[in-house]
C-alpha cells in the first residue's frame, strides 16, 4: 500500500507538470485533453518590456538621486555660511608642549563672525584637528576668512602647524585667482 500511494502521488505530480509544455519558443497551457491555449506568444517582447521598465526605473532613481544631492549640498553650504557668520572660540589644541591623542598642540580659533577670524598659536596638526572637528570644506572655508594668527611665543609647540594652515591659505587664493581669470576670459569672448 505504501508503495501505491508514492506511486499515485508521483503520477499526480506528472499531471501537474505536464499542464505546461514548450512549444517553439510558445509557452503553452492544456485547456482539456487535446486542447491547447497560447499563454505569452513572445520571449523577445516580453524581455524588451522589461528593460525598458528597468531603463525608466534606473532614470527615476537617478533623478531623484540628482534632487537628493542638490538638496543636500544646498543644506551643507548653509550650515558653511551660518559656521563662518557665527562667533565662539574653538579650542583646536589645548596639550600644550606634551600632545595627546586626545589633545594637540596649543591652538585656538576665534570666529568673529563675517568679518573672518583670528587664530592664537597655531600648534603641529592644527589644520587636521579643524578638519576632525569641522569637516574639510568648512576648515578650509575658516583658514581662507582668516584675518590673523597671533604666535604667542616662537616655541615648536606652538607655531608647527603653521606652515600648512599657509599652505593651504596659498591653495585657496591660487584658486580664487584662477576661478576669477577664467572668468575674465569667459566674459571676452
């Protein structure tokens, strides 16, 4: 008995397989013994529908990825400008002659709101602490409005970090002038 019940299922399981046939590149249904019905007359159309769907999904997610973007950077030159128009003192380096991982040389930025800002001493990795604490964009923004740095002493401690704050000063303004000299010559022509 056991062996004609697995035998009687098997036999249901070819009925059930057998509703569907391959039928030169037709898939085909049985409607009754000899009957047949075409399901989907066309692969090649089918699949051409499809990536067309998959091309006009891929252009709305990359719209809308444009949109998320702009949004995004619109957001962020904001937070740059109400950074830059603020006033507050940031300890950059409070560690004096005996730096830690958690405090660096002595440096200390002054934001004086629009009208740029003053640094007091400019101890070694400065400029990386602005960029931890502050993002590059925004650091870089900051070193740019930078109206003086004040060296409280000639100490390494506290004038190492000073050639690159200039370094990237000079990057900044050789690309301002730049911008400015393509400008120009955009307007001549």
């Amino acid at each position: 008995e056991r062996g004609m019940g697995s035998r009687a299922m098997g036999e249901t399981a070819e009925k059930d397989e057998s509703l569907f046939a391959e039928d030169d590149g037709a898939t085909t249904r049985k409607k009754g013994d000899d009957d047949r019905e075409t399901v989907s007359s066309s692969t090649s159309d089918s699949a051409s529908s499809f990536t067309f769907s998959l091309q006009q999904q891929s252009a709305q997610e990359q719209s809308q990825q444009q949109q998320q973007n702009a949004q995004e950077q619109s957001q962020q030159h904001s937070a740059n400008e109400a950074a830059l128009n603020s006033h507050g003192v940031i300890l950059l380096g409070t560690g004096s002659s005996e730096p830690s991982p958690f405090r660096g040389p002595s440096a200390i930025l002054l934001r004086t709101g629009g009208t740029g800002g003053m640094m007091l001493d400019c101890g070694e990795g400065t400029f990386g602490a602005m960029i931890r604490l502050m993002g590059d964009e925004v650091a870089r923004a900051h070193v740019a409005a930078l109206q003086a740095i004040w060296i409280s002493h000639k100490h390494a401690d506290h004038v190492l970090g000073l050639p690159r704050i200039l370094a990237v000063r000079a990057e900044i303004e050789t690309a301002r002038v730049a911008k400015e000299a393509n400008e120009k010559r955009g307007e001549g022509e």
